[in-house]
C-alpha cells in the first residue's frame, strides 16, 4: 500500500490533505470542511485497495483537497476580520480563490491538456484511421494496452471483436515461462485455461465472421524466448484463422500498430 501512497500525484495529493485533516480536527467548524476532507481520504482509500495510484486517482483527493483548504480558509477570514471588512474583501478573496482552484484542477491533470493535444496524439491518430477506414464496423483489437486503442475505437464508433478488452491474458500466459521445446508459441492442447480461452475465442469468431478490419499492436511485449512474438503469427496457426486472414491487407502503420482491411 505504500508503494501506491508514494506516487507521484497520490502522494503529493496527501500532503496537501493530511494538514487539511489535522486543521479540520482543531478547529470548530461545521460540516463541509469535513466531508471535503472525508471524501478525499475516501479516494485515497479506492487507490490503495486497487492498488493504483494512476493519474486519476489523484483526482478527487486533490479536489476535494483544494475544496477544503477553500473552506478553511474562508472561515478563518470570516472569523479574523470585522464583518464590514470581511463583506469588502469577499470578492477580491473569491477571484483568488477560483483561480487558486483553477489552478489546483489543471496542474499535473490531464485536462484539458489531453483535449488540446488529442488531434496529434496517437489515441487522435488511430481514432482518424479507424473512421478512414472501419467507421462503425467490426475491428479486431490485438494489443496489450488499452489506450490508444480506446478511445480510439469509441471516436470511431467501431466494435472489437476481441473478447477482452486486451491480451493481457497472454502477457500473462507468456510472463513466466516460454513454450515447451523453446517454441515461441504454445500448440492448443499446451495451453492453461486462460490463454486456450483467448485463442478458442478468436481463432473461431474470426474464421466464422471475419471483421472489417485488424488493429494489431507491433511489439506487444510478451515473452519470445529470443525469437519475437507476433501476435498475428500466433493466431494465423490455426488454419480457419488463417484462410481468412488472406483476405486482408495492410494499410497503415501508426503510433506503433499496425491495421490490416479486408478485401472484400
């Protein structure tokens, strides 16, 4: 769980936190600094029980954070000045304030920097060639990673075919050990259950009912045993996979994928 607290963004999202908490404890206030501080400690929580401390599960400690430092700090402004001059400063302190939390929000966040930069960015790019090329059709997604191909395929309103969401399955099957007789791949009857899973699934919807396109990671960065492991290779042993892989063709190479269309 410490590793997760450590982070980068998480933890530096708690050591804003953690005094706020102290604060809250001392002081006599009502209820919002508290559930502020409360909320953020509770997304905290969710990222330690995932064992994650991703970018966005910084999000809410930071915010309800910035919420409660806010709060705060306008009580004690309340309580440390006269009520005339508090009322003359109240706008000046709320401009600051907004653009304190403006800045708190987008600094070390992904918006809207994400949004500036989407048209150049690989997920921008493969959304491009996959509305060029299979807008709103069937796309077999091979790839160990989510982004870019989601949101991606989403932009280009294009379905996967792939039964999970990546083949992490095969990461795993491969992390550990190579295939018997130092083979790059597994043969079927070789295969745990999980990765037969994966392969069963594919090989027959893809013989069966072939999509209109494949969206296929170069380098999927699982185990070869020295000799590269290719994801299209892999499954192109099985021989209904494979007759219906002849109908298809190269396109494009972005971002590290490669698409393959089918010739219809």
């Amino acid at each position: 769980w410490w590793q997760v607290i450590l982070t980068e963004r998480l933890g530096t999202a708690l050591l804003l936190l953690g005094p706020l908490a102290l604060l809250a404890l001392g002081t006599r206030l009502r209820a919002l600094p508290w559930l502020a501080v409360l909320a953020g400690l509770g997304g905290a929580a969710a990222a330690i029980v995932q064992h994650k401390g991703w970018p966005y599960h910084a999000i809410p400690v930071r915010f309800f954070g910035g919420l409660a430092a806010l709060v705060l700090g306008a009580r004690w402004l309340d309580r440390a000045l006269p009520a005339a001059r508090a009322a003359a400063a109240a706008p000046g302190v709320a401009f600051i304030a907004a653009w304190a939390a403006l800045l708190l929000a987008v600094t070390g966040a992904e918006a809207p920097w994400r949004e500036i930069t989407w048209h150049w960015s690989p997920g921008g790019r493969i959304a491009a060639l996959l509305r060029h090329e299979a807008e709103g059709q069937r796309v077999l997604f091979l790839s160990p990673w989510i982004y870019p191909g989601y949101p991606g395929l989403n932009y280009a309103e294009a379905n996967s075919t792939l039964p999970t969401m990546n083949v992490w399955l095969l990461q795993s099957a491969y992390a550990q050990d190579c295939a018997a007789g130092g083979a790059t791949y597994r043969a079927p009857a070789e295969m745990a259950p999980p990765e037969a899973f994966l392969w069963r699934r594919v090989t027959r919807d893809f013989a069966r009912d072939p999509p209109a396109a494949i969206l296929v990671a170069i380098d999927p960065r699982i185990a070869d045993c020295g000799r590269g492991f290719d994801l299209i290779a892999y499954f192109r042993r099985d021989p209904g996979f494979e007759a219906a892989f002849h109908r298809f063709r190269e396109v494009a190479t972005v971002d590290g994928y490669r698409l393959y269309r089918r010739a219809d």
